[in-house]
C-alpha cells in the first residue's frame, strides 16, 4: 500500500476513535452531573468520585488521541486543527482545576455562593466519607489541584511546540547535555 495512503488510514482511525471517545467524555459529564445522557452504567457507579474518574479518563483519551492526530498532519491544517484540540482541552479542563480549589475551602466548612457549593459540596462529601475530615482531605486537593493545572499546562505547552516547530525533547535533552559539561568542566578546575 502506498505510504500516503497509509498515513490517511492512521489519521482517520486515530480521528474516529478520539471523536468517539470525546463524545462519551461529553456524555458522561452530563450523566455523572445527574442529567439522563443515556448512559445508565455511569449512573449506576454507586460513588461520585468513581464518576468523575470514568468522565476524566474518557475525555483525556479523546483528547491525548486527537492531539496526536492533529500532529501527523502538515502546515496550517497541522496548527489549526492543534489549537483546536487545545481549545477544547482548556475548556474542559478549567472547570475540573477550579472544582479541586474550591474544594478546599468547601472542605473547611465554608460556604460558596449556591452555583459554586452545588458543583463541589457532594464531592468534598464523598471524599471526607472515604477519608475522614482531616487533613488527608486537603492532600487530595492538593494533588487534583496540581493534575488540573498539568491538564491545563501540558496541552498549551504541547500546542506552542507544534505550531512554532520546536522539538520539546530535543531542547530538553541539549539543556540537560549542556549543564552535563558545566558541571564536569567546574569538578575539573
């Protein structure tokens, strides 16, 4: 088979199958929220954080698959269709970094204003049930906090690379190479 022929077959799998892995990510925010997105297995997952597990795992595959589709095109198609997924990936991304801050003072007994308490309460409910209300609590916060802000930082990061043509593990690799031989070079004086 010819190599481009090829190269179209890979990318349109890829596409599909992130397409159909953000579909059910966008499903299954809207199931785990309490909505009938027909997704009954979900629903049946007795506790809340397992939900949000199974909605966080799902959108990060259709997104991780459909970045690595946008990076086998070429050009502009390459960088738009790059910023696209990007796009989408902060703006699923926000509400999950700003869920886990709010959690934090949601944990201490604060309340926020209703819109933000309904997003979170139930939450730091299943939490403080699986842990207790301690400070293992705030732990947890802490590392989802630090996941949304990768989830948040890889992606842009990814994207800059791709659309100005820089080689992210190369650069890394000649800073690491470079420091390598200062270090040597200042052992030896």
């Amino acid at each position: 088979m010819e190599e481009n022929k090829k190269k179209i077959i890979k990318q349109s799998v890829m596409i599909a199958v992130a397409a159909v892995f953000i579909v059910l990510g966008i499903l299954s925010i809207v199931q785990a929220t309490g909505s009938n997105a027909g997704l009954k297995y979900i629903s049946a997952i007795p506790n809340i954080i397992l939900r949000y597990v199974v909605v966080i795992v799902t959108n990060a595959i259709g997104i991780m698959l459909m970045s690595t589709a946008a990076g086998t095109f070429e050009g502009k198609v390459k960088n738009i269709f790059s910023i696209t997924v990007c796009a989408y990936s902060t703006i699923m991304t926000v509400p999950l970094f700003l869920a886990f801050i709010l959690m934090f003072p949601v944990g201490a007994g604060s309340t926020l204003p209703e819109f933000l308490d309904s997003m979170v309460r139930e939450i730091v409910v299943a939490f403080q049930n699986i842990v207790g209300n301690n400070g293992w609590q705030f732990v947890i916060y802490f590392l989802g906090t630090i996941m949304g802000a990768v989830f948040l930082a890889v992606p842009i990061l990814t994207t800059y690379c791709t659309v100005k043509d820089i080689d992210l593990i190369k650069v890394i690799k000649e800073k690491l190479s470079k420091s390598e031989e200062k270090s040597k070079k200042s052992d030896s004086e």
